[in-house]
C-alpha cells in the first residue's frame, strides 16, 4: 500500500519554494527597505534649519539636514530577488553614519569630486564640515536607528508574504 497524497504534497512544497514564494517576499522586502528609507529621511529633516541658521546635530544623534544632498539621495535597490539595500549615495554618508578620523589640513574631496589641496577649511562646496574631517568627528547615525525602528514592521511584511504564499498553495486543488 503506497501514501496517498505524496504528489498533491510534493507539489505544494514546489510552489513554497518557487518563483511566487521569491516574488512575494522580495516584493515585501523592497516595500521594507522603502519604509527604512522613509524613516531614516525624517530622522534628518526633522526640526532641521537649512542656511545660516542651520545648527549641526550632537554626536551620536542623525545628522541634522542643511542642503538635502544627503536625505535627498537615499534610495532603496532590489539587488538580487530577496536582497534589498538602502543606502544615501552622497558623498558624505558613510563619515556621518561611521564617523570619520580624516585628519585636518589634508588633501580632501569636495562634493564635486575634485581634489582640493588647500584643506577642509578651503574647499567651499561641502555643505557638511564633517566629510573633510576636524581632528576627529564621532558618527551620526541615521540609517542603522532607521533600520531598528523598522525591523519588527519590516518582518511582519515578510511573515504576511510568506503567509499569502502558503494560503494560495492550500486553496489550489491542482499542483
């Protein structure tokens, strides 16, 4: 006597793994990476002063915006079908969020990506001082807190995904 129902399981075990389970939890993946996008946006727009008024935020806290170079160029890319990465392309991102131990008085780079040889104090297109460095400058943060604010909400998306898939490979009769 055989097993009955091994090729309606085999089946639904095929579908659990294949293309629509990927599409599914990709697409909740990409929406995830969008609301750490969103969230770490806000961390640094919010109550920020642009100009002459603009005051730069306490060591450890998310950059206060000044410009918008840095909010403004965060974006979120599906680089494979279930890898999603969030990530600000301007210049100065990863010396606000790591911080940076550049020396002052060297050769820096402004945001135009010419070599100024006069030092940081020289170089007039940064609209951060933190790039070009001061002795030492501690981090701050934005896209790791926005990153923690959203894990549990970025879970649940991937939860219902997954949840979604295994509903549709109950309710189809035929595999």
């Amino acid at each position: 006597m055989g097993l009955i129902g091994v090729k309606a399981h085999v089946a639904r075990l095929k579908k659990l793994t294949g293309p629509a389970m990927i599409r599914e939890v990709g697409q909740a993946l990409f929406v995830g990476g969008q609301r750490i996008a969103v969230e770490a946006q806000l961390s640094i727009t919010n109550g920020a002063v642009s100009g002459a008024k603009h005051v730069a935020s306490l060591p450890g806290e998310p950059p206060n915006n000044d410009t918008g170079v840095l909010a403004n160029n965060i974006e979120t890319v599906q680089i494979a079908p279930l890898i999603v990465e969030v990530s600000s392309n301007a210049p100065y991102a990863g010396a606000l969020e790591g911080g940076s131990e550049r020396k002052a008085g060297v050769t820096s780079r402004n945001f135009s990506g010419k070599v100024s040889p006069y030092g940081p104090q020289k170089v007039k297109q940064g609209p951060v001082k933190v790039e070009f460095g001061d002795s030492k400058t501690a981090a701050r943060p934005y896209m790791r807190p926005a990153r923690d604010k959203k894990r549990k909400e970025v879970e649940q998306l991937v939860r219902g995904a997954v949840a979604r898939v295994v509903k549709r490979s109950r309710s189809s009769k035929n595999g």
